[in-house]
C-alpha cells in the first residue's frame, strides 16, 4: 500500500481485495483509475474540498503505483526525527508549520548522510547519529504548472546533547527550532502535515 499527501488529503493506493474500498462520506473510491483520471487527481481534489480521502482500489497496485509516478516529477529527499539526551524531539516551524527537518538528496549522496546534512542546515544542530530507518513518506505540490512527487525517507537519530539552541535556516522559511517531549502539544500536532504525523507514528511504535 502507498499513501500520498495532496493538498494534506490522503490518496490511498490499495488493492481491490481490501475491505472498506467503497465510497462513503468523505471517503471516495476510486476503481481502476485510468490514465486521465490519475493526470487529472491534483486539480480534481484541489477542486472538491468537501473529499478528505481518496482510495485508489486496483488488481496490481505496483502497476497502477508506476503509471500514477508517470506524471510527475520525482524527487528524493530525506530527513530526520532527532532524539536527545532528555528524550525530546526536534522540531521546526516552517512557513507557519510545524514540520520536521528534511531536505533534497545532493547527486552521489547517501541517504543517511543527506538526512543528516539537511538536519544541521536547517536547525544548526550537530553531534548526530543515525540508529535506524524511520519511514518513507510521499507528497506532491505544484512548481510553476508543474506537478512534483517528493519522497522523503526518514531516519531516526540522536543528538549526543541536551537541549541544544538552534539555528533557523532562514532561507527555508525556517523561524523556530524547538525541542518537544512526545506527545507534542495539540495545537503544533494539529499545524503539522498528515505525512509528519506518519514519521511520528511510526517512531512511537517502534518505540513501545
């Protein structure tokens, strides 16, 4: 199963054996979407606020998943979840959001060391390791007509030190570096993004 941010509304690719794939409410089903409906999703639920979540139901979903990549332009980044010594979290506001710290993946870069680049850039904040993969994310958004699908892969990390200060990277839109115990207070887990919340999940679960 894949699941892709637009707009911060959930598309849901799954297969056609899966229970709950009927429309209801909110939800909206789609069943084997063809070439033009999948070109035609973003301004579709750009267009139709009142549709929360899209499932995109089909016999082979790596195939429909390929065709659905087809009409983007892909780009890798990765980022990070840091942990410190007092068992919190970084976290960034950007644009008004709050966000973890993640970034484009250079040409001939790791992965690992991408995330770890784009951790100290943005928060200004050193001495990390990583300890283990997080999650994968997925998200598009619109540059000038035209259409991109980011896939971001998440570590986890550590920070060797306490509550550090940070350093905004100002240039990213970056305007606050603010470390959190889990869970994070409502009203930042509530201006954060659905694929963030996915990051945060997934290192509670592991964690428990």
């Amino acid at each position: 199963m894949y699941v892709v941010f637009m707009l911060n509304r959930r598309v849901i690719f799954v297969n056609s054996a899966a229970e709950n794939t009927n429309s209801c409410g909110s939800i909206l089903s789609i069943f084997n979407p063809d070439k033009k409906t999948l070109k035609e999703l973003p301004k579709f639920i750009k267009a139709h606020n009142e549709v929360e979540e899209v499932m995109l139901v089909s016999d082979d979903v790596e195939a429909l998943w390929i065709r659905f990549c087809l009409n983007y332009f892909e780009v890798l980044s990765a980022g990070g979840m840091v942990l410190n010594s007092k068992n919190k979290v970084l976290w960034i506001n950007r644009n008004n959001h709050w966000d973890l710290p993640k970034g484009k993946v250079e040409p001939g870069e790791s992965l690992e060391d991408a995330a770890m680049r784009e951790v100290s850039e943005e928060t200004g904040i050193e001495n990390l390791q990583v300890t283990g993969d997080l999650a994968t994310t997925y998200h598009t958004y619109d540059i000038d007509g035209v259409v991109h699908l980011k896939t971001t892969f998440w570590f986890s990390m550590q920070h060797k030190g306490g509550d550090t200060v940070g350093i905004p990277q100002a240039i990213e839109g970056i305007t606050e570096v603010k470390w959190l115990k889990n869970p994070v207070p409502k009203k930042i887990w509530d201006s954060t993004y659905g694929s963030i919340r996915i990051v945060v999940n997934a290192f509670i679960n592991r964690s428990i």
